[in-house]
C-alpha cells in the first residue's frame, strides 16, 4: 500500500548542471528580446523558470506586457537550444543519488515524482542525460504555475489521477537544496528534507526548520527513514 508521495527538487538536489545552462538561457533572450538583461548574474536556485525570465528582463526598459507577449517564443527557444547543446558531460549526478532513487523504486509504499522550477522538457532533458528520468513518472513543474508554492497541489492532484489515492499532510515529502524547498512544503503541511547540496549551507537551511537535514543523500538509510517517519 502505498504510504509516501516523495517530491525530488532537479538542481541541487538530483544534479548539476554546468554553465551552460546560464549560457544557453542567456543565448535564448538575445534571439527573442534582444537583451540577455541580467542572466549572467542572477541567482537561480530555487527559482522558476517561469519567472527567472521576466526577473532577468526587469531594468532592461522592457514593459512586463512585452516580455509576456514573446515569453513563449523565449521558452521554446532556451528549451530547443538546451536539449541540442547539452551533453552528460555537462551533467554531474550528486553523491548517492543513484542509489537512493534506486531504493525508493524499490519500495511498494513509495510513490516517486518531482517538485521542479524546470520546465519540464528541459527538465527531464537534465534527467535523462545521467540516466535517471525513468524513475519520475510524474512531477509538477515551471509550466505549472509561475510561483513554486502553487506546485504542491499539482503534483498531489496528479498523484491521485494515477494511483487513486489522495496524499495528505506528512505523507507527503519534498526533498531539495533551497529554503524555497522547505517553505513549499509548509503549504500542504508536507514533510521537508533539505540536503546542502546546492547554494545553501546547512546552517541556513537550518533556519528555515526543515523537517530534516542532510549534508547529502548518501547515507541511504538515514535518509529512507527520514522519509517514512510518520
């Protein structure tokens, strides 16, 4: 029977991506808008894809109606470049993440999806490349909604189309590298477990009262029993 909904984070979390991803963003809003604005600088953990766009734009002297008028036309494009440009090369799997996934996987009571700011073709693009997009069914993402707090629902609410079973409170986990994570989590009184595998040290994570917290996934069982705590 299946007790969990365990939401994984994309970068930070799962993986990292070199910076080509900053260049490929970068390359994208020159094509559409002419400016890259300030994607060479700007701090993208945690972030939406959605909303990384119209921040980097904002002091370019573009109007928000002009960036919502090419906004897709600028997703298809960093999207298109991204899957051509991008190799497993540029992807680095963080430590024991193989083998946490492939445990969860391995568990009946654990259903398995993700909780991203990606859009999800690029996304899932990331996930591929290593060799892990195959243990994510499902996810909520940044096509979803344009603030991370609106995905929790999405992905509750797909869960149910697929299983049938309606996930509530502590049952469900989500797993990741921000406090973004952790405050996503706040909103259906889910379980957070933060790891300091991103931009965020522990000691900041710590702040935000995670429900748990990890250095990295590599202790397996620690993290597994994180996970089904009730």
């Amino acid at each position: 029977m299946l007790k969990k909904l365990v939401l994984f984070d994309i970068d930070g979390t799962l993986l990292k991506v070199s910076s080509i991803n900053r260049r490929i963003l970068m390359d994208a809003l020159l094509e559409i808008y002419g400016t890259e604005g300030s994607a060479a600088t700007h701090d993208f953990s945690g972030r939406m894809d959605s909303t990384i766009i119209y921040d980097v734009l904002d002091g370019t002297g573009l109007t928000r109606h002009a960036i919502e008028g090419k906004f897709d036309a600028a997703k298809q494009s960093y999207i298109r470049r991204f899957r051509k440009e991008t190799k497993t090369s540029d992807i680095t799997l963080l430590v024991g993440v193989r083998e946490l996934l492939n445990d969860l996987a391995s568990r009946s009571n654990i259903l398995l999806g993700l909780l991203t700011g990606n859009f999800e073709a690029s996304g899932r693009h990331k996930l591929q490349l290593p060799g892990i997009e195959h243990y994510f069914s499902f996810g909520a993402f940044a096509d979803d909604g344009f603030h991370r707090n609106d995905l929790p629902s999405v992905a509750v609410e797909r869960a149910y189309r697929i299983t049938g079973k309606r996930f509530i409170g502590q049952d469900i986990v989500i797993v990741g590298d921000t406090v973004h994570d952790i405050t996503c989590a706040r909103v259906l009184d889910g379980r957070s477990i933060a790891v300091a595998t991103g931009n965020f040290s522990m000691d900041e994570l710590q702040k935000h009262k995670p429900s748990d917290l990890f250095e990295n996934l590599s202790r397996t069982e620690n993290v597994i029993h994180s996970i089904l705590k009730p």
